[in-house]
C-alpha cells in the first residue's frame, strides 16, 4: 500500500498552462501508464477536464468541492482526507497515485511517502500552474535516471524517484 505522486516538471518546477500540459513527451506519457495502470488516480477537477476524460484500466477519482459534480465512472469525493482514510481503510494492494494539479499537490503531498517525478531540462516561458517546493530535509532521492532528447522527446528528461526520510 502506498501513495505517491506523479508529476512532470519543467527545471523551474512549473507544470501548466492554462489548464494545459506544458510538453508531451512521449517517454513521460508511456512512463506515467505504466507506473499507474491498474491503481488508484486522484486529480483535481480542473485536471480532469484537462484531460478530458477518464483514464482507462485505473481506478479514477475525481476531487471537487461542488456537491452536485458526476462523472459517470469515476468516484467523485469531497475532501482529500476522505479519500486518505478511504484508501487506507479499504485496500492492500493497489498504489494510490495523485496525478495533480497544482492544488491538489500542494495539499495532498504531506499524505504521500513516494514521488516520481520526471524533470524535462528546459525553462518553458509560458506557465501559471507549480508544483510546490520538494524539501530536500523531507526527501532523498533513490532512483533517477537520465535521458537525451529524440525524434519523441523534444527535450532531455529525467526520472526521478524520491522516498520519504
Ligand atoms: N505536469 C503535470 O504532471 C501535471 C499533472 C496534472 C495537472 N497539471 C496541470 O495543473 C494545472 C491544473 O491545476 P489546478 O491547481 O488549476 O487544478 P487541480 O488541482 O487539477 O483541480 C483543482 C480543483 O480540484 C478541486 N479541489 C481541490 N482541492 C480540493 C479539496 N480539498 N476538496 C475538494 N475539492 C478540491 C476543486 O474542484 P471544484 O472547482 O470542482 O470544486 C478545484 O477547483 C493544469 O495546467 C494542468 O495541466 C500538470
């Protein structure tokens, strides 16, 4: 059981753009299938309507604060402690991943013990959305893995992996 965080940054920790993507990196996208295929995603609503829709062979869970917001499929909640104590209450074997936005990492990142973050080498110009600061009193990395640019990746990336203290 655990619950981490997954995130694409730029070298400034930004993340968004009018409620968009900054890149699409190939690697970060098949990445991102895999860690979470088969588990639990939770994203803000403003992520989910980004996406535009529910991301297929996962569990997703949709946060909003309107009491009247449905999305057929999806489990809608109202607050990030329910899902917390949901998610440890009532499952042993599938990973809980939070997928974003800016909002929701801010709140939900004190429940988390893993992040995986892929850091793209590039400073885009255009941003509004952030993930918050990765305290390195809080956080030791255990894995990364570096990567030149391709024909699918437009820019040189980064894995890394971070673990509790
Ligand atoms: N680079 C990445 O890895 C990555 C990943 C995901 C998203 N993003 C980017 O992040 C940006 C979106 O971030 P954002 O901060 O604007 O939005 P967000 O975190 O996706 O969603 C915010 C919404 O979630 C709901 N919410 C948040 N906290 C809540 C709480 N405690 N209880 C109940 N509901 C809660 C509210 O929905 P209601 O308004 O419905 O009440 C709120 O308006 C976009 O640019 C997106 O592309 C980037």
């Amino acid at each position: 059981m655990s619950i981490n965080i997954i995130v694409c940054m730029d070298k400034s920790s930004a993340i968004g753009y009018k409620n968009k993507l900054l890149s699409h990196q190939s690697a970060d996208l098949k990445r991102f299938k895999q860690l979470t295929q088969g588990h639990f995603v939770l994203m803000g609503s403003a992520t989910y309507r980004s996406i535009g829709k529910l991301l297929p062979n996962r569990h997703n869970i949709i946060l909003s604060r309107n009491k009247k917001f449905h999305v057929p499929g999806a489990f809608i909640r109202h607050s990030i402690e329910d899902v917390i104590k949901e998610y440890k209450l009532n499952n042993n074997e599938q990973e809980l991943f939070i997928i974003g936005g800016e909002e929701v990492y801010k709140q939900a990142i004190k429940y988390v013990n893993k992040l995986y973050v892929t850091i793209i080498n590039h400073e885009f110009d255009k941003v509004d959305a952030y993930f918050p600061n990765i305290s390195v009193n809080e956080w030791k990395i255990i894995d990364i893995e570096k990567h030149l640019s391709d024909e699918n990746n437009d820019y040189d990336y980064s894995f890394v992996t971070y673990e509790r203290n």
